[in-house]
C-alpha cells in the first residue's frame, strides 16, 4: 500500500470526530516580515516596535491576520485537501495576541455534514481552535468546506447543520490585556480618523490595486504549510474548468486588509471574523481592489472602541463601475457578479 | 467624503512645507535575509557576523542600499504616490550606521517647486531626513520628481530651484566611527583589488546579468512599503503608455549593486550618492547589467579609502555593444540611447 | 584589463589545487522560514522549536538540505561559474548539526581532472569540507562537474579519475550527539510510519505536484548566493538551446524533498547522500513530483534507524505513467526518458 496519504474524502469524516492537526508552527519574527512583503502590509502595530510598545505591548505582537492563515494552514491537510470550495467562515475569534516565538497547534471537531443531491460532494462543518505553546487558546474558528466524495452516490446519511452565529457579539470581543491607547500617535499610523469619524453605513473605496503573482500566492500559501494542491499544482490544474492554479483564499483576505489601509490605517486590531465567503477565485494576473461599508461603530470602553466592517473584495474593475451592481444584487438578494470575490464582515479595534 | 487618501498633487506643496511620514520602520533581521534573497547580494559585510566584528563592528550593520530603500520607502504616500516620474537624487548622505532592531523614522521639507510648461505637471523637490529611535540621523538625501497636477493649467507661481551640489565632498564623508580597517581578509570578501589597484577613469565591466520577474520586483517593493501605484496595479498600468507595471527605480539601483560586486567586491561600504538618474523605465522580463566608471580615488586615513564611482545600469545589451553609444553621448552631451536604464554617482569606502 | 571575473576554465583547474571559497555565510532565521516559503518544507524538526527541544536539540536545527544549498552556493564562484553540468555528487555527509547564528565556511580540493574528446569540456572533480565559525567540520562532499574550456582543443593531459564510492558506509552515518528519540510523538510529525513499517524495496509514489515559478526558484538560488549564469541570465539563455533560464538543481532536490514528505514524515534527519545526478533540465512552468524507493532499513541503536532511500524527481506526469518506463530502463540499464529530472540516493535518520 502506497505511505503517501491522498488526504480524506467526504466519507472519512464523522460527527463529533477529533482531529489534533499535526506540524504545529513556531512563529518566526521572519514570518511576520515575509507576510509584510508578500501581502505589502502597512499597519504600524507589526511592523514598528516601539509603537507597539506605546499600546501597552512588550513587542510588536503578531497579526492576527497572518496568524489566521498560519493556523488554517494546520487544518488543511486534514480537512480540505480534496476539497471542491472553502464555502465560509464563521465566529473567527481571536482570543490572546501572539508574539514571535510562540508554537501554534490547532485541533479541530466536525460539527456538521451534509450530503449534497449531485451525490458527489459534501459539506463538513468544524470547529477549531489553536492553542499556544502553553496551552492558551488564541484562535477559534468555525468553516465549512465542500468535499469530495471518495465514492459517487447518495449514502443519505442525515444532515446534521450547526447553528451558526451571525456575528461575534462586541460583548464577547477580547480586548487584549495590555492593550493602553491612551498615548495614541496618529502621525505614526498614517491616519487621523478615530472611532467617531466612522458612521454607520459609510462606505470607503479603498482606491488602490495589488496585481497577484504566480510566486507571490504560492509563497504565501508555502509560508502557512497550507499544501491545498489547487495553489501549486499547475499540471494538474490544466486539466481542470480554470486551467490554471486557484489563488488561496486567505491571500486574497490578506490583499484586502492590506488595501483597507487607505482610509482604515487606525483599525490596527484585528478582534473577530463574524462570517466570510469566498464569491469567485482569483487567478495570477488578477488585480484586487477592496471596498468596506461600516456596519457598527462602538465604544468598548478605556479609549478602545470597536468598527464592525464588510469588505468587499473585487478584481480588475473599479468601485465606480460595480457599485451599483453590488446595490441591486443585496436589493434583489441576488448573486453578485464574478468580479467580486471576497466578502468578509470582521471586528477590528481603533482608539475612540 | 471618502476616507482613502488619492494621494496629494502638485497644488498640494508648498515651499518650505514639512511633511512628517507616517509607519516607521523598526528593521529586521528577515529584512536583511530578504534584501539578500531579492537582490542577490554577495558583499561579506552584510551576510558574516565573523567579518563584520572583524572590521570592528558589533554585528552585521543593515546596508546602507536597504536604509536607502525603506526610508525612501517611507516617503512615497505623501510625496510621489501620483508622480509621474523620480527624476534624481542629490547629496545622499550615510551618516551613521543602522543595525538590526534599530527603528526608522523619516521626515521631508519641500525646498523647491516648478511648474512644467505643459500645465500638467510640476516638479517638487524635497530635502528628506531618516532619523533612528534614539533621535540619530542616519540618512540625509534630496530628490526631485515630477508630480501631477490635480486640474491642468498654469498657476503662475513662482519658480524656486534649490542649489543642489553635484557631489558630496568626500572631505564630509561619514566614516562610521568603529569601523577598523587592519585585519581585512581579502579571502573572505572575494577580491585582492584595494583603493590604489583602481584608476581614475577605469572602466569595469560587470559581466553579469540578472533577469527581473514580477514578484521579485513587487515583493521588494513591498518589503520598503513603498507603496506607489505604478508598481503594483496591472490593470491600472495596462491602459497607460507601458502596458504594464514599472519596476521600482530603486530596485534597479540595489540590482546595479548587486552585480557590480564583480570587480568591486571590498567597496563594501555605500557612504555617499552624489547624484542619480532613472534614465529609462524597466519592466519584468528585463536582464539587467552595470558597468562602472572609477571617478576619483582618495585615501582618507587610517586605512580607509574613497572610490568616487559612476555605475550606469542598462538592459538587454552588452557592454561591448554599448559603450560606443556611451562615449558618443557623453562627448555630445546628448541622449543616452533607452537601453540605459541608471546613471548613479556615488563613493564607497574601500581599505587602502 | 577588466576587474570582474569571468570565472574558472578547465584550463585554471589543478590537480591538488586548494580553493578557499569567499564570502563565508551566517545563516539567519530568517534563511530559515524563507526556506520554507521557497520549499513549502513541512519537516516539523525545523519548524517547531518544542519539537526539536523534545528530540534533544536546544533549539531548531538547520535543515541539512538548506545547509547543502548554502555550502554548495559557496563553491559556484570558483569551480562552476561556467559549468555546462553539474554531473554529480557523493560521499556527501552531513557531520554535525548547524544551527541559527553559525557561519559556514568552504574550501575545496581538486580530485580529479578529465578532459572531453570533443575538445571543448572537461570533468572536474572536487572534494568540499563545510566548517562552522569554531572550525568544526560540519559538511563534507564531492561533485564533478563539466566544465567549459577557454580554448577549443585537446591538451593530452592525463586524466585522473577518483575513486568515489557508491554510498556512505551506514556504520559511518554520523548521528547528532544530542539526538534523542525516547518522546518522539508522531502527532506532530504527522505520520506514523517508523523504521521498521518500511520494506526493502518498497516504493512510495508521493503523488503532490509543485510547480515551480521564475521568481521562486531565482530567489531560492540567489538566497544560497548561487551566482551560476545560467539561471539568472535570461538575455543569455535566450540565445541558447534551451532559449531559458535553468532551474538550480539543488532547487529540484529541495522540491523533492518537500514533496517526499507525504509517506516520509518521520524522516527528519538527512544524514548523507551517497550519490545524486540531475537527468535532465528543468524550467519556470514545470511541475515537480517524486517517487521513493527503499533501498535499506538498518538500525543504529538508541532508538534511531537509518533509511536509505532513493528518490527519483520527474515533472508534468504522473508515478503511474513513468513508472513503467522506469522499470524497463533500470533493467536495461538504459537512459531514463526525459521527464526525470532527479536521482537522488540518500540516507535519513527515523525512529526505530
């Protein structure tokens, strides 16, 4: 029998089942400066230590954005391997800032399948939850993936779908323990906007384009250990309906964050993930913009505040022309068009 | 009103304005590495501790064409985001050396303004310091670069050219203060040539060439979070009169560098840029080559020499091909033909 | 007369000659983690700090197959700038452990010296020793490697031909003083297969295909400040046969490895190569996959086993197509068809 795994199929998961991911990851300082010139970041807190220290911290701690990505690359080879789509995220809670050094593991729980009619594919829901090297829970997250059958044809197993919350409630948000905001400097962040300049329902078209490279997805995606064979198997992926490799998901959240920059640079804080989809892949060559609407503005307390944001990633085309698209579709409920390819509604933390 | 910035225009300067640039940057280790996986760089300096302590420092100094490039980095969002072209640098100044952990903090001073005759455009010169967290300048340097007009036409302001001299005098060359210059192993660094193997007027040819790729290009530029648009957005930059993204100028000049270590191995220390000049736009795809002229050679004590150097980058051609076109155009002071991409004036230290 | 080098010729090469290889090398975390974004490595020895610490390390090890790239980087300069092949290498062994902060020095020996009777190249062998910053041999290996002549025609020198052997004795598998195998937790490594789960013979079809990009593979070779022409030169290459750059083959022994460890998660520890040859060229587009045989199982007491492995490295096709045209040859004794790119006869150190 062959040793090498071809990962799991949508018949090897059962409900309740455990999963302890293997190769947790010591998180290098050069990570956090690779993430910064692949993704192209620019918020303050990862990249400027003594800012970091003016918040309250010993050092810069990691982004929260690259430690999702690092995390979820844990559950890939266990989870979504031979998956057909990452259909969403759910309850992305980040629990405790980590810092360089620290070893990340992740676990997760299958909370719900569901057989799809095709007979082909399923859908698994689980839960997961990374912990650091001293057994702190960092991260929690809630996904559910479309998998491949090993075996065509209906097994009609029943379907167990897990309640899924809407949102992270901004009372259950975890405001870091050290965090101190009092000795804020807009003139290093880059911006001067606060808490109480946002209103609910602005929009703001973050303006500026990042072009995806074939190395620069596949290099990000080879920093989380995410080995998903859609990224790197070109041979493989010619054959298929893209005929081309598939840009991982997580770079084009990263691409996103870094774009909100422009008009967003004080939202340091990455708190929640309330729900994200992924509308359409990107391909090298692609250009993606991103637009956010804010949906909540709220004081936390302590100078701290939270901006429940969705942002809208979209390619090769410009707020202008797809506004009116994006309008009609959430009027009619419809389906946006493929230009879109990220929504994701997310809680950051910015200074009242 | 949107919240993301468009950047500021020609209108937007004003003589004597000083602008305090936002994200200082705390450098790392990683930033070295990758400065050295990007470039290709081989001077012994900046990648052997041993050595280094050998020549009296510490540790490994950052090299000083990697300040350059994240404190010019740094200036980008206020001050060419809509330039239309970097038109050279003056009186770059290497003041002292910057390590690993050191955090850089840059502010400009507008020192000059005028308006293009097209009524499109204008040029704004800028007077740039790079401080460290200690309040040290490291990095003093001019620049001028032809900016956008937000509306067309002439304001008829009045034209103010800043005195720019041509060359740093090497008798105000900073020779970092612990640098010791007697046990210098020639096995270690690569080559035997010493200040008086070199002669004024000596031509070396480089030989080598390295080809640019798309994401070696971008992904440098992100790592200065140098975040001008010309670089990144393809979509953008398809419309425009190249059909795609330029390469960072000053990718080009770290590129130079890289391969005039050829024949320039033991000038391992940049202390000056007298003046530079992109003279043409370069484009993924492009081989890049350098030659290098030895203007003047000067001992300055201790066992430390000046080499004044001209190294001119150019593309897709050899230097046997090339140099003919140079000499006409120099004894005609004419137009360099486009083949030639870099013209940089700039003095290095080297042992005696 | 030019000062940059051209390189090396046949003609330069001695038999006995010493070449003491310049621009000796810390190596970084950073190299580290960048390693792994070029790779996607997902060894857990060298990404998890707990887990080296759990196996008796005081921290991560560096990888032996990073080691190898940056040793042999070491040597292009003098012995392969104008190589036509890199033919191939044996009694590589790794003698003790490199860790973060060590700088690694090369010197060389010439072995052997053969001309070809086309008049135009000559094989020449070397003996390699990689010593760290205490003077402690940590790598030892030989290559010969066809090289081009300055001047066409036969110079009737003797040939001396070395006798190399045909693997590194087991008994002489140099294994790390503070190895410790008593916790090792497959959890973490992600496989259980241990010593003695593998049979002598058996083959292992790893099935994951990488791609491999421009950037990718020109900044993996320039991270190991490999110089070589031919893969940075595309102006160059573009006049000759292949009309492209070449991939370093040490990139391909990288990629292999990576891909080998889906059904060799257990095999952290390279402890020699005992014969390796790059069959055939590869370039930016092509997708690299592997196969293993077993060829030993052997242990060594303590816990620790020894696999000696060969892995074959093929592209854009798959273990079931080749493996027959595989079998043919072997038997034949034949050259293998073109899509093989790598044989690779390697012993790793495992858990009993």
């Amino acid at each position: 029998m062959n040793k090498a795994s071809t990962g799991f199929y949508f018949e090897d998961f059962t409900l309740g089942q455990v999963l302890e991911h293997a190769i947790p990851r010591t998180i290098t300082e050069a990570d956090t400066s690779l993430y910064l010139a692949l993704t192209g970041s620019r918020f303050s807190l990862y990249c400027n230590q003594e800012f970091a220290q003016q918040l309250g911290y010993s050092k810069q701690p990691v982004d929260n954005f690259l430690l999702f990505q690092i995390a979820f690359g844990k559950t890939v080879n266990d989870i979504s391997l031979n998956a057909v789509a990452n259909l969403g995220y759910a309850e992305v809670e980040f629990i405790e800032p980590v810092f360089v050094g620290d070893t990340i593991s992740v676990v997760s729980e299958v909370i719900g399948l569901k057989e799809n009619s095709n007979g082909k594919t399923g859908i698994v829901y689980v839960h997961s939850k990374a912990v650091n090297q001293e057994g702190y829970q960092v991260l929690s997250w809630k996904r559910w993936v479309m998998v491949n059958k090993r075996l065509e044809g209906m097994q009609n197993t029943f379907a167990v779908e897990p309640q899924l919350n809407s949102m992270v409630p901004i009372g259950s948000i975890s405001i870091p323990e050290q965090l101190s905001i009092t000795s804020y400097d807009s003139r290093i962040s880059g911006e001067n906007y606060r808490l109480n300049d946002y209103k609910e329902g602005e929009w703001i078209d973050h303006i500026d384009g990042l072009t995806i490279d074939n190395t620069e997805h596949t290099m990000a995606t080879k920093l989380y250990q995410n080995n998903a064979k859609v990224h790197f198997n070109h041979h493989h992926m010619a054959l298929g309906k893209h005929q081309q490799r598939l840009v991982y998901g997580g770079h084009i959240i990263s691409l996103c964050r870094t774009i909100s920059h422009n008009g967003l640079a004080n939202a340091q804080w990455l708190a929640a993930i309330n729900g994200g989809v992924h509308l359409n892949p990107s391909f090298a060559g692609d250009t993606i913009y991103a637009a956010t609407q804010v949906l909540q503005c709220q004081e936390l307390g302590s100078g701290v505040g939270a901006l429940r944001l969705r942002t809208l990633g979209y390619k090769n085309s410009s707020w202008h022309e797809l506004k009116p698209h994006y309008e009609k579709a959430h009027e009619e409920k419809s389906r946006l068009p493929s230009s879109f390819v990220l929504d994701l509604d997310y809680t950051v933390l910015i200074p009242v």
